[in-house]
C-alpha cells in the first residue's frame, strides 16, 4: 500500500500507475470469492458468497451465553463460538490468571492458532476480545518469561506478540475489545488492534513501556496515535500515563464507557450489544466496509475514495432485487421527508 500512496501524489489517474499493487492489497484482504470490478480485476463476487444472504435481526431480552464448540487446547485461551441469536459471534477468553493474562510464548502460540483459523471461517461475523479474570484485561509481555531469555530470543519473542497483533487488526470481521480490568504496554496494544474498545470506567489503560527504558514493541507507538492524535499520544507515551476508563473515553481512545457491575463484566455485556447490534447486517458488506475504512485511512484521500468505489460495486452485486427494492423505497421516503426541505 505504500507503494500506491508514493505512485497517487494526488490526481485520480495516477492511481493506475500503481494499479497491480494497489489491486494486490486489497484482494489480499477480500473474503475469498470476493473482487473488484472486472477494470480492475477481472472478476466478481461468487455465488458461494452471495448464498450467504443476511442474517435475521437479533432481538429480544439479554443474550444468553451458548456455546456451540471450545477448542480444547490449554485453559490459558478460550475461544468459544456463541449459539442461537449470538450465533455469528466468537469470544476469546484469555485466562491467564497466575500471569496476570501476560503475554507469554503459549498464550501468544495459542492467539496466532485461534487467529488462523477464525479469519477464514465464513460464519465468523463478530469476534469480541475479553478477560476471564477478574480486573485483569492483560498485563503486557510475560516479563518474567522474557528475563529468562538470552539476548538473542528477546527479538524473535516481540517480533511475534507484533505479528500475531497485526494479524488480530488484519481480521476481516468486526473486532471488539472488551476491557474489563488493567491493560497495560502490550495489553493496551492488543485493544488497539481491535476496531472498537469499550471499557468499564474502574479499567486502566497505559503505554508504559519508558518507565521501563523501551518502547511499546507491539505496535503502540503507530496505533495510539491514529487512535487519539499524535501530540497527545505522544504525551502519553513519553509520561507512561495511566488512564482509567472515564480518561481513556475522554481522550476517544475508547469507545464507550461504563460503570463496574458486581459480576465485572460490564465491558464484555456492552461488547456483546454491539455484536448483535452488527449480526443483521449483509455480511459481505460488513468485511467489504472494514477493508475501505482500513485501506482509505492508509492512503491520501483520491486514493480512498477509488479504493472505496471499488468496494462499492461489489456489495452491489450482493443485492438481491427485494433487498434493492427496499433500498430504493427506503431511499424514496427519506427524499420526500422534511429532512430534505
């Protein structure tokens, strides 16, 4: 992508001068199937896609906590796939509770596993990040681990939670992270990869990692200021600031905000409303929009918007006449209301 922004100085027909590439990054994050115009690309969105059609509106009381499946690997992760009108939602449960959910070399093996395999299963539409212990999002990396390491494994160990980080805010789908508790240095740096953060007002929120003479490794020091701007995300890195959950929305480094309940799970119970609020939405058009809002931000804003009209034309194609009928009626009474006059 980097390319494209060098070849778009600015005027909508440079942005064919580095069109293979440009074309390159975005097919790279399309669901399989799905492609951009045939100027483009050459091909269309597959009928496998399309057969996916829109799920039902979700409604009703508080949802009910079904699961249909749990990998059973180690306890230190809990990936559980919700049923009935959460179906379409995925939690990862971290649930390191004697290491504070640090980030250790399993739990890490363990994240990239459950990574790997939720970002090409179809049926995924929302995946909701949470603590299983009490007061604790995560800590950060294992420091304890991490003193037991020579010189020549601190690099690769990083360089993985970095990898395995950029991987959760590569994901297709919606992504929501639920902060329960503390999360600190890279604890923090997880929540920004997600594209939505929601916390309980008790939770604390920091880049630490000067206090300890380095720099946040797991991509800090690039998400927080895109997050919040770069004058006071630098701020708050050069004073390794705490900041609890009424500070942090503040500041639009989260979303929402809200009170502990006695259960201390308030963040997780609010991440779970906007999931189901997403699960009525056309599937194809919720992977299609994450990829032009990721991709736009990237780019200077000619750019974007070809990137955005290339996305455009595919969820088009995903319409089916009674769906566009609707639109169109929906389109109509919104014309003729007094908005418009």
């Amino acid at each position: 992508m980097a390319a494209a922004v060098a070849a778009a100085p600015g005027a909508l027909g440079s942005l064919h001068a580095g069109g293979a590439r440009l074309v390159a990054a975005c097919r790279a994050r399309l669901c399989p199937g799905l492609r951009l115009p045939r100027s483009l690309a050459g091909r269309r969105v597959g009928p496998a896609i399309w057969a996916q059609g829109w799920v039902p509106a979700a409604g009703g009381p508080a949802p009910k906590r079904g699961y249909s499946s749990e990998m059973k690997t180690e306890d230190e992760l809990r990936v559980r796939h919700l049923e009935e009108e959460n179906r379409g939602i995925v939690v990862l449960g971290i649930n390191r509770a004697y290491g504070k959910n640090a980030l250790s070399k399993n739990l890490i093996k363990m994240l990239s596993k459950a990574v790997d395999a939720l970002k090409s299963d179809k049926k995924v539409r929302t995946i909701i990040i949470r603590s299983e212990v009490p007061g604790i999002f995560c800590a950060g990396a294992d420091l304890k681990e991490r003193a037991k390491m020579s010189s020549s494994e601190v690099g690769p160990f990083v360089s993985k939670i970095r990898a395995v980080i950029n991987d959760i805010a590569n994901l297709p789908v919606p992504t929501i992270a639920a902060i329960d508790g503390l999360a600190l240095g890279g604890g923090l740096e997880l929540a920004l990869a997600c594209d939505i953060r929601v916390a309980a007002s008790s939770a604390k929120m920091g880049l630490v990692e000067t206090k300890l003479a380095i720099i946040p490794g797991g991509g800090g020091t690039q998400r927080l200021p895109r997050a919040i701007g770069m004058s006071l995300a630098k701020e708050l890195i050069f004073s390794a600031r705490v900041l609890d959950g009424q500070e942090a929305k503040a500041v639009g480094l989260i979303s929402h905000v809200l009170e502990q309940n006695q259960e201390g799970d308030a963040a997780y119970r609010k991440a779970l409303d906007l999931a189901r609020e997403f699960l009525p939405q056309g599937p194809v058009a919720m992977r299609v929009a994450k990829l032009a809002i990721n991709q736009g931000m990237e780019v200077d804003l000619v750019t974007g918007l070809a990137i955005e009209e290339a996305c455009y034309a595919q969820v088009c194609n995903t319409i089916t006449d009674s769906m566009r009928m609707t639109l169109t009626n929906c389109i109509y009474l919104l014309y003729n209301s007094n908005e418009f006059h």
